[in-house]
C-alpha cells in the first residue's frame, strides 16, 4: 500500500510541476518542402501559434537524425503563410540528385519548444545546370 502511495504522490507532483510548464502548441493547415530550379523551397501555414515567437527551420541531409538549423524566422501571428528558399543544398560526388529531410521548431517565449514532424524531399539538378556548374567551377 505504502508503494501504491509514493507513486500516486510522484505522479501528483510531477502533474503538478508540468502544470507550470507551457509547451509549444501550434496547429499547422500544412508545412511542405519541394524542390526548385535554385534549391528547396520550405512553406507552411498556421491556424494558432499558441504563443509562439520563432520558428527554427532545420535540415538533414541523406538521413534524417543530423538536424542543423538553417534559418530562424519570426512568428507573425495566427493563420499566417511562411517560406524560405534554402539555396544552400549541394551535390556531393557529383550526384545529380540528393534527398533533405526538414523539420520546424517552434519555439515560445520562455524557451519552450516542440517540433514539427519531419518532412522529405529529393532535389535533382538538371543536367545543363550540372554541366554549368562543372563549367563555372573551372573558372573559380
């Protein structure tokens, strides 16, 4: 009985103590990614912000568990449309074509945070934008 006690009280003040704790709540009417003649173009709509400030665009690269932070853009309200152009993916090897895994975190004012589940896209080069960027490196 003892024990049944010390785990009702654990969980009461654990309830308690996250009760104080304001998470990141944001709805989205959709967050996408698709590939573009200079890069990915990252785009989403929001219905609330539930107090959210910023949102921190992350990318990986071939696997999705090597997040880095791209770009920070500053919340602007409920019901709101957001986009980044992320021109800084590349080829590796001389691959035409690479996938990049995206992701958001939306972050409130006291540091709170929560992510957006994670999105994909393969972004393939032509082969006349290949062919000029080989041309261009040659010059460099």
């Amino acid at each position: 009985m003892s024990k049944t006690f010390t785990i009702r009280k654990i969980l009461f003040l654990l309830i308690m103590l996250s009760g104080s704790i304001v998470f990141a709540t944001v709805s989205f009417q959709y967050f996408t990614a698709r590939p573009n003649s200079d890069g990915v173009i990252v785009e989403w709509k929001t219905g609330d912000e539930g107090g959210t400030v910023k949102f921190d665009i992350e990318r990986s690269a071939v696997t999705p568990d090597n997040f880095i932070q791209i770009k920070t853009i500053n919340a602007t309200g409920g019901n709101s449309y957001y986009s980044y152009q992320d021109n800084s993916v590349n080829f590796k090897n001389g691959a035409s074509s690479s996938i990049y895994y995206y992701r958001l975190k939306c972050v409130l004012s006291n540091g709170s945070y929560s992510y957006t589940s994670t999105i994909s896209v393969v972004h393939t080069v032509s082969g006349i934008k290949n062919t000029w960027g080989s041309i261009k490196a040659i010059f460099r």
